[in-house]
C-alpha cells in the first residue's frame, strides 16, 4: 500500500512540476513583453530557462534535502534529460514528420554551444564531481550563450507591441512558483522512498522515468513545431535546452553544495550520453534529419532504457 502512495505521488508531482514550470513560462513571457523586452529575447532567455525549469528546481530541492546521496540527483538528471532531448525528442519529431530541416543558424550558433557545453560538463564530472567553481564557469559560459543568441536575432525579431500586465498573469506567476516549489519536493521525496520500498538505485528512476517526465514540454513543442512546418523551433528547441542543462541546471546547485556521480551514471550514463549527443550532432551536419535516423536515434535510447533496467 505504502507503495502505492508513493507512486501516485511520485506521478502526481511530476505533473504538477510539468504544469507549473509551464504556467510559469506562459505567465513570465507575457510579463516580460509587458517591461518591453522583445518576443526574441523573451525566448532566448525567460522560455529557454522555463523550459529547464522542472530541471532546475527538482535538482535544487535533492541539493537542500540534506541527503547525501540525493546529491547524484543534478548529475543523473541531466544526463538522464540531455539523452531524452536528443534520442527520444529529436526521433519522435523526425519521425513525425518524415524529415527535420536544419537552418544554417543552428549549425553555425547553436550546434557548437551545444558541443561545447557538453564537452565541459563531461570534462567537470569525469572525477566523479561538480563543484561551485566548475558552476561558475559554467553559468559564464550560458550568459555568453545568452548574450550571442540575443546579439544575432534581426531587427525585426526585436520589435514587440507592448501589452499591459494583469492581476491573474502576476497571480499565475506566483502560484506557479509555489507549485514548482512543492512539487520538486515531493519528486524528490517519492523517489527516494519508492527506491528503497522496491530496493533499485534511485539513478534508474532518475534517469528514466524523471529524464521523460521533464523533458515532456521539449517534447510537445518539437513535435507540435515540427507538424506546423517549424523545423528550426523544433530543433533549436532541443539544442537550446540541452545547452541549458548541463550549464544551468549543474550550476546553479553546485553553489550550494558539490555534486556528485554515482557508479550507475558513470558507467551506463555517461557513456550513453556521449553517444546520444555525438548521434544527434552526426545527422543534423547534412541539414537534415531523416525518417530513417529518426528511428535509429530511438532505437539507442531503448537500449538505454534496457540497459539501466538490466534487460540488455
């Protein structure tokens, strides 16, 4: 019965972290368009780091549980999102719609931020640790991110109508914030119990179950932007939000406490990690990806899947 609970709270606050960190970004773009910041920038910025959010906030809380070992949580998360961005989102919307175009300005921009972001992170972790000065590096490198994204965007994209800001937008932004707050908690509590109730390593739920559950809005606006027609929305969106995680989400926590890696993520994470980006990086440089590889790249991410469950 014990189980039970947990596991529909497990679910319960997964949704609630995914629909908060959503209204959060619904709500905070339209205040930001309100102040008069561009919709460019307004993407770039307040949407890229909404869309990290679920992230973000559930890393934050394992940092503040106090727990020794919820401090492998970022590490695992991030991996665990970065492998589903690029082998699960990226192949479900190739698969969509037949084949992704890539524009030049995501392999010229966004491509070798992503490269170079992901390098890093792996050069951070390869001891098995991320601390506060490898987070500073990190969040310098995002806001040099950031500041190029915004420095490319064309004149038109800067031009806005401003719109006024409500009572319910500010109203929603609060309660979102509140809702990211509990919800990451909870997330995080329900993990740890229903690891110890089923005695499995917490990195499998990590990596797995959380890795799918927070990156369901990269996943809806791929998908939805691919089928519209927008395949560089569909693609920034996944390069975008790579970059974000391995910079923001092991950053940001590792001002207030070190990171760490366990024996699952270095030895099945990792590597997968590096291949899921490599694949990804290999069939967006022809400009496109096909059907084809589209169903390859889900391919190595059930063999992902199969080999944290210990089926393969």
């Amino acid at each position: 019965m014990d189980l039970l609970l947990w596991i529909g709270l497990f679910l319960a606050s997964l949704i609630g972290l995914v629909y908060s960190a959503d209204k959060f970004t619904e709500s905070a773009e339209k205040i930001g368009i309100a102040l008069g910041l561009s919709s460019f920038i307004v993407g770039a910025t307040i949407v890229s780091i909404g869309s990290s959010m679920p992230e973000i906030a559930t890393s934050l809380m394992a940092v503040f549980s106090g727990d020794p070992n919820a401090l492998n949580f970022p590490i695992e998360n991030i991996i665990g999102s970065n492998i589903a961005n690029c082998l699960l989102v990226g192949g479900v919307a190739a698969i969509a719609v037949g084949t992704l175009k890539v524009k030049e300005r995501l392999i010229d921009v966004d491509l070798p931020f992503f490269f170079i972001s992901s390098s890093l992170f792996l050069l951070f972790i390869i001891d098995g640790a991320f601390d506060w000065k490898e987070g500073i590096v990190s969040m310098l490198l995002l806001i040099l991110f950031i500041t190029y994204t915004i420095s490319e965007s064309d004149d038109e994209e800067k031009k806005e109508k401003k719109e006024r800001i409500t009572p319910g937008t500010l109203a929603w932004l609060v309660t979102s914030i509140v809702g990211i707050y509990f919800s990451s908690d909870y997330t995080i509590e329900s993990i740890q119990h229903i690891s110890a109730l089923l005695n499995i390593e917490s990195a499998v739920l990590t990596m797995i179950v959380v890795a799918i559950g927070t990156s369901l809005p990269e996943l809806v606006v791929s998908v939805r932007a691919a089928l519209a027609g927008k395949h560089s929305v569909a693609l920034g969106n996944i390069f975008g939000s790579n970059t974000f995680n391995v910079l923001a989400v092991a950053g940001i926590p590792s001002f207030f406490g070190t990171l760490t890696v366990s024996e699952t993520a270095a030895k099945i994470g990792i590597p997968f990690f590096i291949v899921a980006s490599l694949g990804f990086i290999f069939t967006t440089t022809d400009d496109k990806i096909k059907k084809w590889e589209g169903f390859a790249l889900l391919v190595i991410y059930i063999a992902f899947c199969g080999k944290l469950v210990g089926v393969l």
